[in-house]
C-alpha cells in the first residue's frame, strides 16, 4: 500500500466489512467485556503491509510477490497477486524461476511436483555437515536400516492417518464431557469432499486404520489407497499437500495439470484455491489451456534463462483475456516427446550427453533408476490423457538379458555398456575424435583398446565378484518370492535355497566368460561388463588424442554433436545403436 489516505480508506472498508457481518455483530452485542470492539478498530487501523480481498465467509491477504531478476528491467519487479501463473516452452526456465522464488522466500513456500509425489524422494535426511563421525553413523543407520524410504504421496497418507487417529482420541475424551459434541472435520475429511467430486463413481472411505477406496456400486469392490490409480493418487496427493501447508503460504507448483485428465484439472485446481484462500499460487506449466483457466490471476510468459548470470528474460502479459501469438507458437511448437533419465545434476554425463543424442526429446532427470522406471510407466498408462510419448534410460547395473527384454517392454532402454561414461568408449565415438584432432584413428583406438584389456584383467576378479554377487542376489529374490502359508514352509523353502542356488557354478561361468572377453579382444564385451568410471582417463585415450583430460575429451564430442554434421550423425548412431533405439 502507498500513502496513507489510501491506507485509511482500505482500513475502513476492511473495518466495515467485518463490523457489518451478523455473527461479529451478535458477539458485540453479547461478549460480556465488550473489548471486541475496540480491538476491531484499532487492527482496522493499523498500518498495513497487506492489500485485502472479500469473499463471502473470509478476508485473505494478498502478497507482494518480488520476482526473479528480469533482464527487461533494471529495478526488482513486485507483484500483489494470489495467483501467478509462469508460462513458457520446455527448457525456458520456469523451474529455475519457481526455485529462485522457493529460495527466496524459504520458510514460507511449499515445492508442490505431482510428477514426484509418486515416487520415491530423491532427498534424504542427511547428518548435519558439522555433526561427529558418530552422529553420522547413526543417521545412516536410521536411513537405510530402521526407516523405510517413503515417496512424497506416501508421507501424506501417513500424516494424515496420525492427524486422523489424534483427533478421534480428542474427540472420544471431549465428549465424555459435552455428549451432544459435534465431531471434528479432518483433513481426510476435507479431502474427501474435493476428490469425490473429481471421481464422482468412486467414494474414499477409512476402514481399519487404512484409506480405501471403494466403488459406490453396490456391488463395487474396495481397495486400498496404494492401490489406486496414478491419477487418483496424484489428486489425492495434490489436494493433501495444499491442505497441509502452513497458513498464509507461498505455493509453488510445477507442471499443475501433468497426469491429470482435461475433465478434471481446471476443476480440481478451482475446489483446491477456495478450499484454501489464505495461500498464494504460482504455476509453472506450459499448458496454455490451464493458464487462460486461471481467472483473476497475474501471467508471466518466460522466454528464456541465462543460468550463469541467473537472470530470466520474461514480461507480464497484461491482457487477461488472450495470449500474445508468439507465445502460442513458441509453446505449442515445443511439446515434445520425454525421455526420462537418471541423475539430478545438471553437469553430469547423462544430462549433457542425451538431450545432443536425442534432440527431438525433452530429457528430465529424475534421480535414481526406480524412479526413472515408475514415471516412466505412469506416463505411458495415461497417454491418453496428455498425448505425449515417454521413454526411459536407466544404466545397465549388471542386469540380466531378461530383466533388460522386461524394462525394453515397458520403452525403457538399457545401453550395451556397463556405465554411461562407457558410451564415450565405443570405437566409432573414438575413431570420430582422433580423425577431428589430426591422429590416425586406428592407431589411436588399437592403443585404447590394448590398454582397456589390460584394465579389464586387472580388475578381473573384483568384477566377477560383482556380476556374480548381481546374479545370485536376482535368484534368491526370485526364489523368495513366492506365497507360503505357514512358518514351517517358509523354513523349509529357506533351507531348500541353498541347493538350487549354486554359487560356485555362477562365479566360475562369469569367470570363464569374462577371461574369453580379454583372450579373443571382445572389446564390445568387455564395455558391456565392465564397470570403471576411472576407465576413460586410465586408458590415456586422452595423451593418445593429444588433450588434456577427460573434461577435455567430453566437450569435444558435445561440440561435435552441436554442430550437427557429418560426425555428429556417426557419433549419435553409434551410441543409439548401443541403446537399441
């Protein structure tokens, strides 16, 4: 607010408004100290950092929302808005800019990623930094021992079964005291309300200390909350997570309409703003549809970001009825197809090498392999609903031929090398940069490869070690898992294991097989099982190409990939063909 008339005249209004409603009039009229009154005022004129708005049973601030820096302006750009919608093509920079705001105004903004929720956190409680070698050790105990890692959607669910369950205890000791005590209305049930009008057929009930979800046919088989659908986890999810963030919050979400059916999404975010009005939206989405669905809100197109400097180059769209053409075509042409990988920094191999060898994807990484897999699978279950083409590369790990035939099914790739360093190792990839940098390219790859065996044998047996302990590991779960009825059976099966896993016999034909590799120079099989990150410099790959080191070596083939040419299209078949797509 500017001025203080005009900070006097929203005071009155503020001071009008709740003086004129029936239920403060009747405890003016009735409270015994009558200090009600004067209180009213007196906040009523108050200096106010907050401009107000009215519905019709509350008032809620609205923020002063300080943005990211825009190259456009030279002064800081605030806005008073309960809703802001960031619009812009993949890759402009929308998720920089929401983590620039989450950053900025920490401890009262809330990071909601329906595309996360459902999967397992890539964040980990980790010891403090200063914190002994004993509080540490204690902390990973606790982490990969005694608590199970949980994802975004199952913490939730947990959450809100303890709130649950605290509140029906309060309930039962208050109304030993008051008999005719109304029960409390919960989160599960606010939740309720909300998610049953998006899956109208469906009703949410608690039963036995789980959420289920139960059909309202008569007829209708229930089950349990971990059973549900992507889609109705994800609303469940989303409407959870809003409920419990704290009051007067910054909400920052990404992607508000991914995974959600067009039926539903503007509806759904419509129930989720007025079930909490307190709050301040800000969507990251480049769904067009979505933003224009948004009424009364501030948009903001995002062209483009300059990570080095941090600055973002966008403008408000003032006009709230249309999008400026350009930002049609800008977006609309930029919906494509996702491959999702593994990894979350942005300087690793993976996320520097696979949006150069597929240009036509949007690559996203997504943490760790399981992650990679489910979302991967989720997005495929509902095409239908966003229309976009998935697919997933998750690295080899000493898989088996049937596990990678599995992940094939699901349009998950495996690459032929054991490590995506490895990919930079293929003979063609190599061939390509001795020829650019003027060294004779059989020459240097007989060096390379002469040296890699050399490796190979010396590691020899820690790496059969490890593709055996891999393969026993596989059979043992695979022996587990199936159904016995009684302790006994689980013993005697137990037992049994040790005479149909034959350790031996799996060490010794790893061992023969990797032995043939180096004897016969298999120098494709030998990258497919051999796992060393410290290969590529301990070769001398580099000293043979005449550069410095294996930063060196990556950059080079990332500029040969930018240009585009006719080595670019060698390197990238070679290494599409060692994916199998």
């Amino acid at each position: 607010m500017h001025g203080d008339r005009q900070t006097f005249r929203t005071a009155r209004i503020v001071r009008t408004s709740l003086l004129n409603r029936p239920y403060i009039q009747k405890k003016i009229k009735f409270h015994k100290h009558e200090t009600l009154v004067p209180c009213l005022w007196n906040f009523c004129f108050l200096p106010m950092k907050f401009l107000f708005t009215f519905g019709e049973t509350n008032w809620r601030p609205v923020m002063d929302l300080i943005l990211p820096t825009n190259q456009n302006t030279s002064a800081p750009v605030t806005l008073d808005t309960k809703v802001l919608v960031v619009i812009g093509a993949n890759g402009a920079g929308k998720s920089s800019f929401g983590r620039n705001l989450h950053q900025r105004y920490a401890g009262q903004s809330v990071w909601i990623s329906g595309m996360h929720s459902l999967f397992l956190s890539s964040e980990e409680n980790k010891a403090p930094v200063n914190g002994n070698e004993l509080t540490r050790l204690q902390s990973m105990i606790a982490e990969r021992l005694f608590i199970p890692r949980m994802s975004e959607y199952e913490k939730l669910i947990l959450h809100l079964q303890t709130e649950e369950f605290e509140a029906a205890v309060q309930y039962k000791e208050e109304s030993k005291l008051t008999p005719d005590l109304l029960p409390p209305v919960t989160k599960i049930d606010r939740i309720q309300t909300i998610w049953e009008k998006m899956f109208p057929h469906n009703r949410l009930v608690r039963k036995s200390g789980f959420i289920e979800l139960a059909s309202t046919s008569i007829d209708g088989d229930s089950y349990t909350a971990g059973r549900m659908s992507d889609g109705e986890k994800l609303v469940f999810y989303l409407i959870g997570a809003v409920l419990c963030a704290p009051d007067n919050a910054l909400l920052i979400i990404e992607e508000p309409e991914v995974l959600l059916h067009d039926s539903i999404k503007n509806p759904l975010w419509d129930e989720i703003e007025a079930m909490r009005p307190d709050c301040t939206y800000v969507y990251l989405t480049h769904d067009i549809d979505f933003a224009a669905s948004r009424d009364n809100s501030k948009r903001l197109w995002i062209r483009s970001y300059n990570g080095d400097a941090r600055i973002w180059d966008y403008e408000l769209i003032e006009n709230n009825d249309s999008f400026p053409e350009e930002v049609y075509m800008e977006i609309l042409g930029s919906r494509k197809p996702i491959l999702f990988i593994e990894g979350t920094d942005s300087n690793s191999i993976d996320s520097r090498l696979y949006p150069l060898i597929f240009p036509d994807y949007k690559v996203k990484p997504m943490g760790g392999c399981q992650k990679v897999i489910e979302t991967t699978k989720a997005f495929a279950q509902l095409k239908d609903f966003h229309t976009l083409d998935s697919k997933g590369i998750v690295d080899r790990d000493r898989r088996t031929e049937g596990e990678i035939a599995y992940l094939r099914e699901q349009h998950i790739y495996v690459p032929n090398v054991a490590e995506v360093e490895n990919l930079l190792m293929l003979e063609p990839v190599i061939k390509t940069v001795a020829a650019r940098l003027m060294k004779d390219p059989e020459q240097v790859f007989s060096q390379v490869k002469e040296n890699v065996i050399k490796l190979f044998l010396k590691d020899l047996e820690s790496q059969v070690l490890l593709h055996a302990r891999h393969r026993v590991q596989k059979k043992l779960e695979t022996a587990l898992n199936r159904k016995m009825s009684t302790v006994d059976e689980l013993t005697e099966h137990v037992e049994s294991i040790h005479n149909t896993v034959h350790v031996d016999e799996i060490y010794a034909g790893i061992k023969e097989k990797f032995i043939r590799f180096a004897e016969t120079g298999d120098y494709k099989n030998i990258l497919r099982v051999y796992n060393q990150k410290g290969m590529l410099p301990q070769s001398q790959l580099c000293k043979y190409c005449g550069i410095s080191n294996k930063e060196s070596y990556l950059n080079l083939v990332l500029s040969i990939l930018k240009e585009n040419k006719e080595d670019a299209i060698v390197i990238r078949t070679s290494i599409k063909e060692c994916l199998g797509t």
